[in-house]
C-alpha cells in the first residue's frame, strides 16, 4: 500500500481552481477563509477494466420505431465490454482555518459530467453492437443496428474533501488530502442509425465510493498583491468500494488492482491575509 501510494504521488492530476480567502491576522496569526474550485478534473486509466457476463434482461433492446419491426425486443450476443479511461469535471468549496504556514480546509465535490468513457460506434471497446436484419456486427442497411455499452457516470450525490496545506519557502507548498465521491456504473441501451449513436435507456450495474487519498505540491507567486496565481500538482490511489444492484450481482465487474488518478492544475488565490510591512508570503 505504501509503496502504491508513493508510486501515486508522481503522477499529476488535472485542475482549474479559483481560491478566495478572507481573513486576519499576519503570517504568524489565526486565518479564515474560503477555497472554490470551479473546474476540477481527474483522470483515472481504467479503474473498471471489464464488464462480463451481462444478463440477457441487459442485452434485450426493442428495435428502433422507425425500423421495420418497431418495438419487437432483439437480443444481443454476449461478450465483454471495457469501459475504459473515466474522466469527471468536478466543483467544490471549501471554508478554511489557518495558523501561520498551515491551513486546513473540509467543503464538498460536485461531479456534474465525466468526459469519458463514451459507447462507441461498431464493436470493441465500451460496446457491443447487432445487426438483426443481416446477422453479425458489421454495419449494414435497412435498419439501425441494436447495441448496449458499459459506461461509468459521476453520482448527483455531493462528495466531501479535507485537505491540509503547509506553506514552505520560495512560494511552495505541500498538500495533503482525502475525498470521497461516488460513481454509477451502468448499461447504456441503443441504437446506432444514421452513423450516430442514440440512447434508449440506462440500467444501473453498481453504485462505486472513490476513496482518494492524494498528495502534491503548489507554487504561489511570491508578491504583496491580493491576486495572486498559482500552479500545482498531486495525485495518489482511488480505493473502490462497490454496491452492485441486482442486475449488477449477475454480471462480473473487474476493477483494476491499483487505480490511480492523475493531471496538473492552477489556480488564482485571492488572499486578504493582513501582513506586517515588508514581508512577502
């Protein structure tokens, strides 16, 4: 675990934070403030690698009612599907409490919208497609072929973050931190027509908590100036705990051994800290 954890710190995570503090008190005093991060973004590479054994009440979609044979139910041959990278855009805010070069921050994550993984059309991948008027998966004519995909979804449910950031020299800073949010995995239903992909329904394979403890480093501008930007890094281990539904107990969900996240970010720091004359943070 140490050593995965040690291995995490070098990857990067990517980030857009916009962080506004509002306080008293000089370097070596009490300060209060608040942290906002408007666009904060994660990559993990395959944390699930393989949906299998999906259940035929998962693979049954009803031909597309503009097809010949509208709404008559067509079963899709099994095989494994690979959702593949999940990369979701998340906010958050957070209030802070500070004494001298350490701050403590506790808010909340908001995870709107994933970038990836996507179905894709043919099959391979996140999908599996049918062609039921010429057999197979090849693309035809006549008839838009039937497919369902494996995806992972950001949960509406708000996730939390703690982190403590401890202010060195030459304007870096390490920080240290847990969050935990929660994912859905899924089986997106379909039809692939007219060379694009269009949803029919979503079935609900498993509820996932990402535990993140992460580490990382960042760099502030050096200056008396109330803006002030800032770059940083960090990054460490997703641990995933899972809640299948039922659906999701008859398939077989593999989850990589060690999933990680990774990017970079900045941010622009609005600091009111009062200082004594002279002295820079």
């Amino acid at each position: 675990m140490i050593r995965t954890f040690v291995g995490s710190l070098l990857t990067l995570c990517l980030a857009a934070t916009v962080g506004v503090h509002s306080g008293f008190g000089a370097e070596d005093g009490f300060h209060f403030g608040l942290e906002l991060r408007p666009a904060q973004i994660q990559v993990f590479p395959g944390y699930l690698q393989q949906i299998s054994n999906v259940p035929a009440s998962a693979r049954m979609v009803p031909i597309h009612s503009g097809d010949p044979g509208a709404g008559t139910l067509v079963l899709i041959q099994p095989n494994s599907v690979q959702p593949g990278s999940y990369v979701p855009f998340s906010a958050a805010v957070a209030p802070e409490i500070g004494y001298g070069r350490i701050t403590f921050r506790l808010g909340a994550i908001f995870s709107p919208v994933s970038l990836a993984p996507r179905p894709t059309k043919g099959s391979g991948g996140s999908t599996e497609e049918y062609n039921y008027l010429q057999g197979g998966n090849g693309r035809g004519y006549g008839a838009a072929l039937v497919y369902y995909a494996g995806v992972v979804r950001p949960a509406y449910t708000p996730g939390a973050f703690g982190e403590i950031e401890i202010r060195g020299g030459g304007g870096f800073s390490a920080i240290l931190g847990y969050q935990r949010s929660q994912h859905n995995v899924e089986i997106q239903q379909g039809w692939d027509r007219y060379d694009a992909l269009e949803t029919y329904q979503r079935l609900p394979l498993s509820s996932d908590t990402l535990q993140q403890p992460y580490a990382g480093i960042r760099w502030t501008t050096r200056s008396d100036r109330t803006l002030k930007p800032s770059v940083f890094v960090f990054g460490g281990p997703a641990l995933v705990g899972k809640d299948p539904t039922p659906l999701g107990k008859a398939a077989v969900l593999r989850y990589s051994a060690n999933p990680f996240y990774i990017g970079t970010g900045f941010a622009f720091q609005w600091d009111w800290h009062s200082k004594p004359a002279g002295r820079v943070r």
